[in-house]
C-alpha cells in the first residue's frame, strides 16, 4: 500500500476552509470546513486522481519520504488502496 505525503493549511485571517494538498502526488489538492473534512476530501481526491491515472495506463507516482511544506500546519501519511482495473461506481 502506498502512503502519501498529505500537507493541511488552516483557515488564517478571511480564509474558512481547511486545504489540503497530496505533496507528493502533483495535482492533488482539496478543501473542507474543517480538519476531519479536509482529510475525507484529500482521501477521496487521491483516490479518484489515482484510479484515472491506473485507467489511462499511467504510473502513479512514487511517495517522496522527504516531501515538505514549511509553511504547512500539519502533514500527515496517507495510505492510498486502489486496483488496476478496477471500476469507478
């Protein structure tokens, strides 16, 4: 199972939203109205980005164990389970 590298900015100033960014998988990025979403959306962007990437013959990438976001609040690991050939419902 791959684990990726899942960077979280909290709401500053006019701001509302929790956002996500997969940092270790180019393009994925997400929002929610708070951590606990946040987390449910980056989970489930990853999941549906992966499962195109698979569907389209492309290597998913590799997780960077030294990914970074200093100005990130939280990061956390993120396992990602999908299969080749499997199907969207």
């Amino acid at each position: 199972m791959l684990r990726y590298h899942v960077a979280y900015y909290l709401p500053r100033g006019q701001d509302r939203m929790v956002v996500a960014e997969v940092l270790d998988f180019p393009g994925v990025l997400s929002q929610g109205f708070d951590l606990a979403d946040a987390r449910l959306m980056a989970a489930s962007a990853l999941e549906d980005i992966a499962q195109t990437y698979l569907e389209e013959g492309k290597p998913l990438p590799i997780p960077n164990p030294e990914a970074a976001a200093p100005d990130a609040d939280l990061i956390e690991l993120v396992p990602l389970s999908v299969e080749a050939g499997a199907s969207r419902s």
